[in-house]
C-alpha cells in the first residue's frame, strides 16, 4: 500500500489567522439586567446579574458603582463598573 505526502501549502493559500473579535465599549447607561460570569468562581457563585446602577449625587458625576446579585444564592456585591471589563476576571454573558 503507497502513502501520498500530505500536500504542503504554500502562503498564498494558506487559511487566514483568526482574528479575535472586537468587542463592543462596555457603556454604564446599559448595564442594568446584563449578565456576567466571574472567571474564578467564589462559594460556587459564578453566573451574576446587574440589578443596579448606584447612581451619584449630583446627576452630573458619572456612574461608578454597580450591584451584581449572584443567580445561585441571591448575594448582593457591589463593584465599580469598569472591573467588568477584565477579561481575566469577569466574561461578559453566562458561559
């Protein structure tokens, strides 16, 4: 029984890189009801909802903080927004 080389590409044909998608800016107006996955889960809390954007003040500071409750116990956390854009911590969804 012969075997055939496998056929060798060369550049021209080679199958382009994937390229990482680009991800939509994360807005603080918006963040109400969205849902979020903690990368490391903590006492198996891991899925976790917006349920509120702590609202300033003066209305004319910008929003910081917002509460997340954890779907499995119904926990209440409250962080600064913009650490839901650490992939390494947070993943935007329920993965």
């Amino acid at each position: 029984m012969k075997t055939r080389p496998a056929p060798t590409a060369t550049p021209a044909e080679a199958p382009p890189a994937v390229v990482p998608a680009r991800r939509n800016r994360l807005s603080p107006k918006k963040l109400l009801l969205s849902k979020w996955t903690a990368m490391q889960p903590v006492n198996r809390e891991k899925h976790f909802v917006v349920v509120r954007v702590i609202e300033p003040e003066p209305p004319a500071v910008r929003i910081e903080q917002v509460e997340l409750e954890a779907v499995h116990s119904g926990r209440v956390r409250q962080l600064h927004w913009r650490d839901l854009t650490d992939p390494r911590v947070w993943r935007q969804g329920w993965v």
